[in-house]
C-alpha cells in the first residue's frame, strides 16, 4: 500500500472518529440540560396553569395570562426542538459509527463491517416465530 493511501486511510477514519467524539460531546451536553428538563418541564407547565386559573377565578382579571401563556407554550416549544435536536444527534453519531466500522473494514481488506447488522438493508424481514 503506497503512503498517500496510507495517509487518505488515516484521515478519514480520524475524521470519522473526530467526528463520533464532536457528536458525543455535543449529546452530553444536551442531555445535563435536556433531562433535568424533561423531569420538570411538564410539572411546571401544569403550575403555571393552575396558577393562571386560581388567578383568573380569584381576581376576574385575565392580563396575568399576557405572561402565563407565552411561558407555557415557550416550554413547550422548547421541549420539541430540544428533542429534536437529541434526536439528530443520536442519528448522526449512529451513522458516521457505521461509516466508521464500513472503512475499517474496507481498508482491512473485508467487503463488510466488523459489526454486522441484524440484517442486511433490503432483506426480506425474519418469519415471526409465534404461529396463528
């Protein structure tokens, strides 16, 4: 093997796994936030709206709602994007490990990954093993 394919087989799989580790950090850092948040999130909503009700019933003013509602659809929204977010994380870091264990292999000389799937994409699905 000649050193340029030598040095093109280095860079790529320490980009992949530079890679790995930049989505991993990333993940970990959304997580300290994210599940903290996912544990108080939902009480705090059901707060601020019960405390809106007793408010409204209380005073028979509704302009404290100016405040109470945007904050309730603001967690609300946060909650998504940060979901979705941890979501897209979670596929990236999956598929560049693929990628990763895809150019192991192929530099080692295999056709296939160390780790094989389940199953190959495109196979037909296993039988169920329960009979009706």
């Amino acid at each position: 093997m000649s050193n340029s394919i030598r040095d093109r087989t280095m860079l790529d799989l320490t980009q992949l796994e530079d890679s790995i580790k930049r989505c991993s950090a990333k993940l970990r850092k959304l997580q300290r936030f994210w599940i903290p948040l996912q544990k108080h999130a939902p009480r705090l909503v059901l707060s601020l709206w019960i405390i809106g009700v007793v408010a409204s019933l209380f005073t028979q003013c509704y302009y404290h709602w100016l405040l109470l509602a945007p904050a309730i659809c603001i967690l609300i929204i946060l909650e998504m994007v940060i979901e979705e977010v941890q979501t897209d994380l979670l596929l990236m870091t999956a598929e560049t490990r693929y990628l990763l264990d895809i150019t192991r292999g192929l530099y080692a000389g295999t056709s296939m990954p160390q780790h094989r799937t389940l199953r190959t994409p495109g196979a037909p699905c296993r039988p169920s093993h329960r009979h009706y």
